[in-house]
C-alpha cells in the first residue's frame, strides 16, 4: 500500500519564496506518487504563522487551484516551533507520515523519496542530517558547534547536524502528542520517543529568497530554550559551587585565623574576611539545595511520559481501531 506523505512547511512572512515553493513540492509529490512512494492522500500542508505579509491570500489561492496544497492558519505569530507542531498534528489525523521542512527550500527537496524509502523499510523517525555546513558562515559554524558540544556536556542527547528536516510516522506523531511541553525544542523531543531512527544526509542550500526569520537574538533565545528545557545540570552546579566555596572557606577561615594571630592584620579584618567566605559558601549551598527541589518540580511539570511500550508480541490489530500502517 502507498503511504499518504504529508509534507509538513511552516511559513512566516514567506510570500517572496512560496510561489517557487509550491512548484518545487507539487513537481516532487507528483514524482513521488507516480514511483508509488506517496499514495493519493499526500499533501503539502502550508502552515501560516500569523504573518503580516501576503503569505495566508497566496497559501488560500495556491489550495484553490491545487489539490495537493492544503493550508493552516494560526492567530497568532507563535514562532517556527509551534507552527510545525501545529502542522504535524493536523497531520497526524489523516497521513502515515510526515515531513517537516522549511518554506525557504534550504532543506534539498531531492531526497525526500529517500525518508519515505526509510520509513517503508521501518523507521518511525528519519532525521535529516547535513552533510557540511559550508553555505553557512564562519561565525553560524562555529556557534552551532559550540552549541552541540555544550549540550552534550550537559547530558542532552541531540542529533549531530540535524535541524527541523525529518519525517515521523503516524506512531511518532502519537508518541510527540504526549509530550505537553510548552517550552517546545522539538529537535530534543523527538530522539526521546525512541523508536527506531535512521539517517538521510543532504546539503544545505543558500535560502531562495526572503530573509532568515532567525536573527541573532532568536537564535540565542532559541539555543538557551534548548539547555533550559532538558537540563536541570545547571541547577545542579550551583549545588557543587557551594560545596566548593564552603570547603575553601575553612581554609580561608584558617589563613584569615593564622595571619591574625601572626599580627599582620588590621582589626576588624578577620571577622569580616571570615563572614564573607562563610556566608557567600553557606549561601551558595543553600541556593543549590532549594535548585535540586525547584528542578524536580520542574521534571513534574513538564509531565513527560515515563515509557513507551515499541513492540507486543500476540497482537493482531491497532488496538484504536484506525488502519494499519503499511
Ligand atoms: N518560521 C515560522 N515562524 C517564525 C519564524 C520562522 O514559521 O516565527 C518559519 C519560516 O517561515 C521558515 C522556517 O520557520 O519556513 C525557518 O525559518 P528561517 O528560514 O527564517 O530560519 P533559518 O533557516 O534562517 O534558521
Ligand atoms: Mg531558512
């Protein structure tokens, strides 16, 4: 059976860009469904973050002429994140899987029949993964570097390379749906959901048009949303840093004892040298001890699931009654 392929393509203010990239997608679909890779169902489904520009009016004309084109339009600009999530769900009723993109056509839409080859051979998630970064500039490399590196130091298991650009079968997608995060960092979500991943590698072309939604500031925001949703580790160094102030101000407290007792030191000196390491270790400590307990709270919050149950053995039907997955 032909799977029904969602493409999945947030866009805000992207009028400049979608008419070519409609052309590109519809041309790619249209191959796809003739190699029987996607089946009659498959769509595009243009997700309109609350842009400014023209870019609603062109999705609703483009859905008009064209069959494959489908549109979503959200209130409100609730950035790249929530407009895909919002797209994937909306994808989740009706396709087996789907394909998150960009509506700049940076992601090669060359291989999108290789994810759907991947998904058919088994795989709930393929990641797509850029094989060099040499369209970016130094300072992005560089960055996005130190970025990957800093997060594994903190324990955050990320996907090397890897941005938005992957397909999630229809069980992926349920899977994602638990995680109620509002915080949202999905490139750290989904290697959670754990089921079996693969990779498709692809260049990274310049943007066809418009300009990048994603200036420095948002990059930042968006990097510090990503340690401070999966990391309670620096939390947990604030800990460590009063144990650590604590235990050198004893040998503080000795040196301040020793000099003045030795007569080197002006009255009053020792009592206030000494208060200072104490209370600033003793402080420390304290703030750590209350960030282990607020970092806990926060784990609850976040209310993510606590296991997922891949396979059964002895089952012979979807137990919610929808088809099976090819
Ligand atoms: N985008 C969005 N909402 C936003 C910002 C961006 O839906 O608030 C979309 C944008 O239209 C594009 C994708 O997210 O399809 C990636 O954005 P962009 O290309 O500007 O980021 P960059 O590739 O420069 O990191
Ligand atoms: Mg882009």
């Amino acid at each position: 059976m032909k799977p029904t392929v969602y493409l999945v393509i947030p866009c805000y203010n992207e009028e400049e860009v979608l008419p070519e990239t409609v052309r590109q997608l519809t041309q790619r679909l249209s191959e796809m469904q003739a190699q029987g890779l996607a089946g009659e169902g498959s769509r595009m489904l243009f997700v309109d973050d609350g842009s400014r520009d023209g870019t609603w009016r062109l999705i609703e004309s483009f859905a008009g002429e064209n069959p494959l084109v489908r549109g979503l339009k959200l209130a409100h600009n609730r950035g790249h994140q929530n407009a895909l999530l919002a797209g994937l769900m909306e994808a989740r009723t009706c396709a087996d899987c789907a394909i998150s993109l960009d509506a700049d056509l940076q992601d090669d839409v060359s291989v999108l029949p290789q994810f759907v080859q991947k998904f058919l051979e088994g795989c709930d998630v393929v990641y797509g993964v850029r094989s060099s970064r040499e369209t970016d500039t130094l300072f992005k490399r560089a960055t996005a570097q130190g970025f990957y590196r800093f997060m594994k130091l903190l324990g955050v298991e990320l996907v090397y390379n890897h941005a938005d650009y992957r397909l999630m079968s229809r069980r992926a997608l349920d899977a994602l749906a638990e995680y109620r995060e509002v915080n949202l960092f999905l490139r750290g979500v989904v290697p959670l959901i754990g089921y079996r991943s693969d990779y498709v590698f692809y260049e990274r072309h310049e943007r066809f048009a418009g300009e990048s939604k994603y200036p420095l500031r948002r990059m930042l925001a968006f990097a510090l949303d990503g340690i401070t949703s999966f990391s309670v580790k620096p939390l947990r160094l604030i800990s460590t840093l009063g144990l650590l102030v604590s235990a050198g101000s004893v040998a503080g407290l000795l040196y301040a004892l020793i000099s003045h007792f030795c007569g080197h030191t002006v009255a009053g000196w020792t009592a206030i040298v000494c208060s200072i390491w104490l209370l600033g270790g003793v402080q420390l400590l304290c703030v750590g001890v209350v960030g282990t307990y607020v970092g806990k709270i926060y784990s609850e919050v976040k209310a993510r699931p606590r296991y997922r149950v891949e396979q059964k053995t002895g089952e012979d039907r979807p137990q919610d009654g929808r088809p099976p997955l090819p």
